[in-house]
C-alpha cells in the first residue's frame, strides 16, 4: 500500500475479555484517546463472538471511532454446522473485518491453506473486510523458507496465480483486505524479527501481488503482528511498508494500546 494508507491498530482479544471487561476497557478509551489518533488512525477491536453485538452497541453509545473484527468465521454461508458462526451473523453484529488464518487456528485448529482462501473468498463476497494472516515457522524460518512460505500463504489466500501464469489481469483489487504478516515463532513469544526483516517480507508480498497482476493503487495495506509492544512499534512503524500492527498481549490493557497507537502515529508522522 503507498505511504500515505491510514495506519491500522488491530487488537486481537483472542480468548480474553468477558462483557464486563470489554466495557470497561472502552470507557478507558473514552476517557484516553486523543483526537489526533481518532483522526489521522484506525482502529479495530477483535473481542470473541459472544460480546460482539453489544460491544458494537457499547461503541455506538460512546461514539467511540472504533470498528470490530471478529476472529474467525465459518467457510460456508450457513447450515448444518453446529457450533460455528456464519460472515453474516457476523455482519449483522457489527463486524466490518475479519480475521482469517490466524497461525493459533492453522496449528490448533487444523485450518489449511485452501479453508482459509475459501473463508477469505466467502467473507469478501459478504462485504467483510479479511485481515489475512501468513507467516513462518521458527523451523521454516531456521531454513531459510520465509519468502517461499508467505508467498504461497498468499497465494493460495487470496486466490492468485503465480508469476510464470500471470496474464495480463490489472482488474485484481485487494484494496479491500489487509494482511498481516505475524511470523508464528514471534507470537507471544517476547522475539520479533528486526523492522528491516518485517520490511524486507512486506517487499516480498507486494512483489508476490504485483506479479499476480495487482496494481499499486489496488494493494491491500501490510500489518506486522507477533509481539508488538511500547518499545518495538516506533522502529516497526518508520518502515515505509508497515501500514500497522495487529497486537494481541499487548492490547490486552486500553492504556497500553492507547501507547502503542500513539507511539505509532508519530513514528508515521501523523
Ligand atoms: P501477540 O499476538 O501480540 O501477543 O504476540 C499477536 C497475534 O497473535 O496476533
């Protein structure tokens, strides 16, 4: 995405957070959140399924600049498949984005490369805005496979070709998706790659789109996740291909997340 894209703040509440908890923390952000950051950012809550729709009427209340991302959804419209949630149940509880092939669902929940494409093709049909998750293992990173693995996670995800069948499609447009690059072995793990790694991996997914046919002005923004705190974001964010983060332990407190965004505005400028 070009420089100017408006910085993302995804907070991925995971398993975290009762209904009680949630309200309480959008009062600290009431409270907390400085005009210049509801301007010039945006920013997104992922709270689990259940709280949803009345985190979404907390946030209407407030007038709170907030939009909500659900962290998962079933891969198929509806039907016969107990426990799981549809995109438009999600949409009608206030959901804008989705988070799709998070590394927690690809190891814990067995979601593979072809769930996930179908997931992110049935939440864009929907209208919900897939935040898509790729990223290396500390094995794959070890040998050397980082670029060989995001670049087919992106691939397969989004549905497009490689470089040697590339046509001449110019029509793709991924402006409504994000991706968030969040190598598996940095994730809440304390260890993050430098910001010139992050950089270097965000180069190789524009590249990867730009030979699937993807115009400049037609490419999804880039979020870095995978222990993001108060003292990595500036350096993260002064790279010129980080649009934003995607933060889970750290968002855990509205102060905290309110640092982290703060700090990142600055580091962009804003
Ligand atoms: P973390 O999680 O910030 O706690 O490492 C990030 C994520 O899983 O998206």
């Amino acid at each position: 995405m070009s420089v100017m894209a408006t910085p993302c703040f995804v907070a991925n509440w995971k398993m975290n957070k009762t209904l009680s908890e949630a309200c309480d923390y959008l009062a600290h952000l009431q409270q907390g959140l400085k005009q210049e950051a509801c301007k010039a950012l945006e920013m997104i809550l992922a709270p689990s399924y259940v709280i949803l729709a009345a985190v979404a009427e907390q946030i209407r209340q407030l007038s709170l600049p907030i939009a909500l991302a659900a962290q998962n959804l079933h891969h198929k419209t509806g039907g016969a498949y107990t426990g799981e949630v549809s995109g438009t149940m999600l949409r009608e509880a206030g959901c804008r984005y989705v988070i799709i092939g998070h590394s927690e669902r690809r190891v814990y929940f067995g979601e593979t490369d072809a769930i996930i494409a179908e997931k992110v093709a049935v939440a864009r049909g929907l209208g919900l805005v897939p935040i898509l998750c790729v990223g290396e293992s500390a094995e794959e990173r070890e040998n050397h496979k980082t670029e060989l693995v995001v670049r087919r996670q992106l691939q397969v995800g989004l549905e497009l070709s490689n470089s040697e069948s590339a046509s001449s499609r110019s029509d793709i447009n991924l402006s409504d998706c994000l991706i968030a690059y969040e190598p598996v072995w940095a994730i809440g793990s304390g260890k993050t790659p430098t910001s010139a790694e992050v950089e270097q991996v965000h180069c190789t997914m524009i590249s990867c789109m730009k030979s699937a046919g993807v115009l400049e002005e037609r490419m999804p923004r880039l979020l870095y996740g995978g222990s993001v705190d108060e003292k990595n974001i500036a350096t993260l964010m002064k790279e010129p291909h980080v649009d934003g983060v995607l933060a889970g332990g750290a968002s855990l407190a509205a102060e905290r997340f309110m640092t982290i965004m703060e700090l990142g505005r600055r580091a962009k400028n804003l």
